[in-house]
C-alpha cells in the first residue's frame, strides 16, 4: 500500500513526501512496541500488550466495564476498521481477531512486513470514548528511522505551557511534520504554518521534535499528530488533555438522602440533605419559606441541615439552592409538616363553625353507620380548622387508598374546611367494624372512630 496516497494525506504530499524514498532490503527484522500506549479514558477502560511470536505480531487488547459494547481495531493511518468485535473488517487475510470471554480481544498480524509498521488502536464502541494507541515499529537496521519511547498523553491547564514530545532516531533527510487531528499542518521540520506565535518546534537535541504550545486555551486540548515521512510513513498520537476537572453548573442528586416531603412529630429531630453535582463543588444555602407566605429567610449552609427538637411553626418548605458560579443554579425544595400530638376529637351533629385564627382540627361525623351487605357503603367526615386541615383514612391502623374496594371522594370549602368520603364498595362481614377518619394540619391532629355495621 502507498501510504503517501492515503486520505487525510493528500494536502501534505507536497510538503511533506520524501520523492527519493528507497525501499531498503531487510537484512534483519526487529518487531518492537515502544511502549507508546495513549489511554483517553478517564476509566482506563483499555489497555494493550504486543509480543512477538515468530514473524507474527501479537496484539492483546483488555477490557472492562465493557457490557454490550464491542472493541474495535484500527490502523489510525487507515479510513476504515480492521475488526470489529469478532468480525474481519479489512480483507487482509494476514488479519485474524480472537474474543475470549468478551472483554480480551487479540489480534495477529502474520508475516510482519514494514508496511505493518505504525499505531495501532484499540477503542471501545458506544458513545463513551475508551481506547489505548500502541506502536508498532519496525527496524530494518541500526541505521534506520524509528520513533522512540516517549509519552503519548500529557496533561496541562488553560493559561499554562504543555510539551508534546515527539522524538526521532537516525532522522537522516527524513522530514518531521506535526498536524493536528483535524488534518491542519501545524510545522514542518523547524517551521510552524499556523500564524500562532505560541506554537513552537523544540530541536534542543538532534533527535528531538516536540511540539510546544504556550499559553494554553480550552481549544488547544485534543490529539495531535507526529509524523515522519519515511517509508512507510511512522506516526505518533499525542493526548492533550485538560488537567483541570470541567468546568459544570450544580445538579440536584435525587438519591436516596433527598426527600420531597417529610412528615414528623412536634419534638423530633429532622434532617434535610441535599447532594449536588458539580465542578467546582457548589456552595449551598438554606432557606425557609412559611406556609401561606411567598418570603423566605436564610436559615443555614452545607448539604445537610439539621432541625432540633421541631415544633409546628416550624411547618413549611425548606429550600436547597446550589451555586459555584456556573449558571444556572440548582434547587431542591422539602416540605416539612409537624404534626403536633393528637388533641381529643370534638364531634358535634349540628353546624360546623368557622376559625378566625390557627385552630387544630375538629371533626365533624355520623359514629355509626348501618349498611345491607353486598351494597356498597358510605362514610363520611367533616374536618374543620386553620389552615385547611388534610384527612386520611384508616382501618385497623393501616392507611386506605383508592382501589378496587375503596374509593375516597374529597372537596373544599373556603379555607379552613374539608368534607371526605369513603365507599366501601360490595361491603361484606370483613368490611365491617372501626374506621378512623383522621385529619391533621400543621397545629394538630384528630382522629375519630366511626362504626360501620350491618343492617338485619
């Protein structure tokens, strides 16, 4: 294959081809990687072994955390895969790719020959990019052009200087060109094409060939390219990545310490937790908001806010806001009911009255009812208070929802009333018995028993 002919090569021919190449008769074949491994995953999801059996090279590629994703291999100096999964891509018969127990795949090269030579990858399908570079180089000689040992992922910050090494042994009129992973020609030997003054070749030692870039942006960070104008053409994958965790607006964890809304009696302790995501973490602030009441009042900091000793005032929404500086923002909101202990239930059978100030429940219904069994029966409760009180109901102490069986009807009337009614549908001799109609607010609790009975 004319590796000068190859696409994403083509802008560079007349640059960067070496038009007195000679094919060099192989006195000795020497299969080497140098070492030159490229993890661009924060997981180390990959990682890549060579060894030599024979003429054959052997690369091993193992994976974790793989699930149903497939490893990949490519030649980078090729447009299109050379397996995937357990599929053959290229026609090569020297390709040959083995899976064993879905996460280690090996791949042989036969026969070695110097168009085998340069990077090799092995990358993880799916939209979270994981994969190692490994390079396999090949010396016709002592005399001849290699690439050495040096590394392929370099760290820096924005605003700092980052050092891509690229180092070339016995370089003799050979040309060393860098290029972005956008196929942009960056230099060429000594010479940078690109107009950016913080761009600069390193030529301190005759073998060295860096790549320095000053005063770094969020644009620069990405793969950048070495490569050789040998035959065939070597080249060497350079990671820049950003050393600095990315930059992120909070996010509300709803895990398992988060509560939407939380019940408690006067006198307990009540914790409030809220979790947020982001880079830098976020500084969060308390606020509390009274029922009836749009204002809020600051009230503490830190993810976790602890209340002693509660008292029904102390009933309304609690509001988490996370800030770092990024917008936007984020919140979470927690509403706290206080439930004092319960009052005595007042049941009156005339007209109800109607509070002119904060007033724990009173309840208002018939004790008894009567039913014909298999018809459907009907209890119902009165609840009058401020503010407007809620109603559950009970049977045996264990809450009643809607369903098959039961099916609970509620209205309101102005602010301070409640009318509830339950139906207990095809009522048989296990229906009957005790019910509790229980209504609460954040002053207090009531609870009343009603009889259901049945009619001879």
């Amino acid at each position: 294959m004319d590796y000068l002919k190859m696409p994403g090569l083509l802008r560079i021919i007349f640059v960067f081809c070496n038009k007195n190449c000679i094919t060099v008769l192989l006195c000795c074949l020497l299969l080497q990687h140098q070492d030159g491994v490229s993890s661009q995953s924060d997981e180390n999801d990959v990682s890549v072994k060579y060894q030599k059996d024979g003429n054959n090279a052997i690369l091993t590629c193992t994976a974790k955390n793989i699930g149903s994703r497939k490893i990949i291999w490519t030649k980078m100096s090729e447009p299109y895969p050379l397996t995937v999964g357990t599929t053959r891509f290229t026609p090569s018969r020297k390709i040959s790719v083995k899976v064993n127990n879905n996460n280690v795949s090996t791949l042989t090269i036969r026969n070695v020959q110097l168009k085998d030579a340069g990077e090799y990858q092995c990358r993880l399908s799916g939209q979270v990019f994981a994969a190692e570079v490994i390079t396999l180089s090949i010396k016709t000689g002592p005399d001849s052009t290699f690439l050495r040992t040096t590394a392929t992922t370099v760290s820096a910050q924005v605003g700092g200087t980052a050092l891509l090494p690229c180092e070339v042994e016995n370089i003799n009129d050979k040309l060393v060109l860098w290029k972005s992973i956008k196929d942009d020609i960056i230099s060429v030997r000594s010479k940078v094409y690109i107009g950016d003054q913080r761009f600069r070749i390193v030529h301190d030692l005759a073998p060295q060939w860096s790549l320095e870039i000053q005063k770094l942006k969020e644009s620069d960070f990405g793969t950048y390219i070495c490569m050789v104008n040998s035959d065939p053409v070597l080249t060497r994958s350079v990671n820049l990545r950003n050393a600095a965790p990315p930059q992120s607006s909070p996010q509300l964890l709803l895990d398992s310490h988060f509560k939407k809304r939380i019940t408690a009696d006067a006198g307990q302790t009540v914790t409030l937790t809220c979790n947020f995501q982001s880079s830098p973490p976020a500084n969060i602030t308390w606020y509390r908001r009274r029922s009836g009441s749009s204002a809020r009042e600051k009230i503490g900091e830190g993810n976790i806010l602890k209340l002693d000793s509660v008292s029904v005032e102390q009933s309304g929404d609690y509001i988490c806001i996370g800030e770092n500086g990024n917008k936007p923002s984020a919140k979470g909101k927690t509403k706290l009911i206080v439930v004092a202990p319960p009052t005595p239930a007042a049941v009156l059978e005339t007209t109800t009255f109607i509070p002119n100030e904060p007033t724990s429940p009173l309840l208002y219904a018939q004790k008894r009812t009567g039913v014909t069994l298999n018809t459907h029966a009907k209890l119902k409760c009165l609840a009058v208070g401020l503010p407007r009180p809620e109603i559950v109901w009970k049977k045996s102490g264990k809450l009643i929802i809607n369903n098959f069986k039961y099916k609970i009807e509620n209205s309101e009337e102005a602010r301070h009333a409640r009318h509830s009614e339950l139906t207990i549908r095809q009522a048989i001799s296990h229906d009957l018995g005790d019910y509790e109609c229980e209504a609460f607010n954040q002053i207090g609790l009531t609870s009343l028993k009603l009889e259901l009975y049945a009619l001879v």
